[in-house]
C-alpha cells in the first residue's frame, strides 16, 4: 500500500490485485481522480492500522521518514511537574493536550518536545506571540527557525506560524513537520480554522492551554490533537511555582443617572429577548442575533444591549476606583484590563499611563513593554491583546475594570501576575457594578479560580 501526501489530504493506492482499503479509518473513494483519499491528519492512525494489519507499506508522506517513538530523547532542565507533564505527553503516544495555569512554564514543556524532534512547527495565535516564540527557540536551540506570518514565508525543520497563516499554507506545509505544538489550543475546536490541523499530517501533536475547551470543541480537539493528558490549577502551583494570590473584589455603584439609563435599556432588551425565548427556547445568542435584525424592535432591543454594556464597561464610579488603586499602588507594575479599546484610552488619558490595543505598532508595544519589565513604566492598559501568551513576568498588581468573554477571559488576565519571584504576591482587583450581570460574572469568576475544592480565593469588600 502506497501513502502520500496531496494539498493537506492522503491518497491511499493500493498494488494492483490487491483489496480496496475502504476498511482504514477515515478513508474514502474520490470519483474524481478515482483514488482513495483521507485527511492529512489521520496519517499516524492509518500508519498504524496498516502495520498492524501486515500490509506491506509504501510510506511517502513526511518529508523526513517517520523515527520510531523510542528514539525521542529525555530533556533535562524542567521543572517537576514539567518533566512529569512531558512524560504523559509522551506516555500517551506523544498527541495531547498539556492544560497548566498561565506563568507555569508551558513554552518550555514544548520546546523540550521541539528539542528532540527532527522537524516541528509551532502555531500561535497572534503576531505578538510569534516573535515571543521565536526568540523562545532560538535561545532552546541552535537550530534556524522558520516564520509564516508577519509578512514572512522562511521554511526551516522547525518554524512558528500564526494560526492564519497555517490556515492558508499548510496545504504546502503539511507533510513536513513529525510535531504540531498549538499554542492557545482552546481557539480550535470549532471554527473553519479546524481544517488547518486537519490538512498536517504530523504523527505527534501538543496542544497548550490554560483554559481547555468544553462540550463539543472538547471533543473536536480530542480527535485532532488528542486529549488532556496532563492538568494542573492555580492551587497545585501558587505559592511554589507561580506567586501567591490574593484576589479582591470591589462592589460599586452606579450613579442615580447612569442607573436610569442602564435599566431603562435593559427592560427594552429583556422585552424583545423574552418574546424570543418563548418562540424559541433552544435558541443560541446568534440565532437571537439573527433574528432581531429583521424587525426594527429587534434591533432597537440589541442597540440597547450594546449601549448597556458600554455603559457599565467604564462607569464614574470604576474611574474614580481605578484613580484610587493607581495612587495606593503607584510603586508596584501595574496592569489594568478594560472590556474595550475606548476604555482603554480614557484611563491611559486620564491617569497618563500607556495603552497597550490592537491599534499599537509592534515595535512601540515591545518598547513599552520593555520599559515595564526594567521599571521606567510602572502601568499599563489594555483591554485584549495582553490576555494571552505575552510574557510581563514583572506584574504585581492587575486591576480588572471590564470584560465579557466570561471565565476563560478571566484565568487569563491573572495569569499576567502569577510568574514568580522571590517575596512576590500578586495582587487582583476585580471592578463590579451591583445590581448587573457583572456581580453573576464575578461569581463565576471566583469559581474558575479556586483550584481547590472548597478553596475561595476572592476577599469581597
């Protein structure tokens, strides 16, 4: 039987005389170049059934011929609990997801994966984590490293590539990696980003997470990249590991005004969702979406929805909190995370401290925070691009003004704090409106983040 590779896809050829290999999993006839094909990301497990089942094997996919699993060397240098986390990730056949808290040394469970494989590519989700990731590998490895994103297209045995990039190229790219390391593995699962890991044929694959996915995407990513075969939380790690934790939130109030305003567009919103809810009690948010931009209630109910939000993302009670908690902490690094850009730039007006968005140039968001790191800024702010992967190991302090994106949102922003150093304990506020949505998500919050059952890590003044 002759395997090969074809734009992110298998062609399966048997010898002539010989069964249709209809019985392998996932493989299928395609009339229209009369073969069979599978997707690319089925090669390990078609590999496998093939050698069980005695049929000679023509193997022509992988750049590099595949190695047997016990030429993957030990690396020495990590942690505990890292060690004992690339151990199950080899333990289980080397595909699966590692799920650690932010701060815990995740990249350097993958680059001792990366270190001893003959070829790897490594996914991440935005530009910022790209260059993070490079430099990360140049310093694990003597090695070139490779880049697809950015403007960049340099193919090496081992390269990073932005998760769009691999989405447009990995029908180039996908016979010539043995690993796949997905950084941020939680934004797949449920998107047409999937086909980019379908189209890799890469036998070995690590997902990294602080935050893994539930319900259906759980079980997407259990068939792409494996499932959780190794998990710790905050609780097993702070304190040793990660920078103790003390998370305090602060109730406060709308003013007699914004009251008037917040409630009178939350009776019109819940008037429009009620009647919605009736006609369809199954119905997900986009279908409500879907749904009210046909009439012109609908959408005078989700501008009032949207006006809400806005509303309690900055209220005056927050920036006079914020103006507070920057003054009673003005000699420790500061991190403040707002639901949105506007916000953002209110306090960084308000209080003269630099704005961290989207709208920032690489080059001047990694001198700013190069000037966090060595003290000559002491706040910055944000409302998304610091929720994910980028490395400010000098935070102390994080005041959490606004967000919507709900519990994993969260676990990441105070994963911002939690990278040790001697003495160190971090310090989260969390700003909540009473009387709002913001005081269930609070709750929420607090669940996410007791590691230990039975354990509260919030302090509510």
């Amino acid at each position: 039987m002759r395997l090969s590779f074809d734009r992110g896809t298998l062609l399966v050829d048997p010898e002539p005389g010989e069964p249709a290999p209809g019985w392998l999993p996932g493989v299928l006839w395609d009339p229209r170049v009369e073969r069979f094909r599978a997707p690319a990301y089925r090669y390990a497990e078609l590999r496998a059934a093939l050698l069980r089942g005695g049929v000679a094997l023509a193997d022509h996919v992988l750049a590099i011929p595949l190695r047997n699993a016990d030429e993957r060397r030990t690396d020495g240098g990590l942690r505990p609990y890292q060690a004992a986390a690339l151990m199950a990730w080899r333990a289980a056949g080397a595909r699966g997801l590692v799920v650690l808290p932010t701060g815990s040394g995740k990249t350097r469970i993958a680059c001792a994966a990366v270190g001893a494989s003959r070829s790897a590519l490594v996914l991440v989700p935005t530009r910022a984590l790209l260059h993070q990731w490079r430099g990360e590998l140049e310093r694990a490895t003597s090695r070139p490293v490779g880049c697809f994103g950015d403007g960049r297209h340099d193919l090496a045995a081992l390269c990073i590539a932005t998760f769009e990039s691999a989405y447009r190229y990995m029908a180039r790219l996908g016979s010539r990696f043995e690993l796949l390391v997905v950084d941020e593995v939680h934004h797949f699962g449920g998107s047409i980003r999937d086909e980019a890991l379908e189209m890799c044929a890469a036998p070995w694959r690590m997902g990294l997470t602080a935050t893994p996915a539930v319900g259906p995407a759980e079980a997407r990513l259990d068939d792409l990249v494996g499932p959780a075969v190794f998990q710790l939380g905050l609780g097993d790690l702070a304190g040793v590991w990660l920078a103790d934790l003390d998370v305090v939130v602060l109730r406060l109030r709308l003013t007699p005004e914004e009251r008037l305003r917040y409630e009178a567009d939350v009776l019109r919103f819940r008037s429009v969702y009620a009647a919605f809810r009736r006609s369809m009690p199954g119905g997900a948010w986009t279908d409500f979406v879907a749904a009210a931009q046909r009439s012109a209630d609908g959408q005078a109910a989700l501008r009032c929805w949207r006006r809400a939000r806005r509303g309690l993302a900055l209220t005056s009670a927050k920036r006079q909190a914020v103006s507070d908690l920057l003054s009673r902490h003005r000699d420790q690094r500061v991190l403040v995370f707002t639901q949105d850009n506007e916000s953002a730039y209110a306090i960084a007006r308000a209080e003269l401290v630099m704005p961290i968005t989207c709208d920032i140039e690489r080059a001047e968001r990694e001198r700013a925070l190069a000037a966090f790191r060595d003290g000559r800024l002491s706040t910055l702010v944000s409302s998304r691009v610091l929720n994910e992967g980028l490395d400010v190991p000098d935070a102390e302090v994080a005041l959490i003004v606004g967000g919507t994106l709900g519990e994993r949102e969260h676990v990441q922003r105070v994963g911002r704090l939690l990278r040790p150093r001697p003495g160190k304990r971090a310090v989260v506020y969390e700003l909540v409106t009473v009387g709002t949505a913001e005081l269930r998500r609070a709750r929420e919050h607090r669940t996410a983040l007791a590691a230990r059952r039975g354990e509260d890590l919030a302090c509510s003044l």
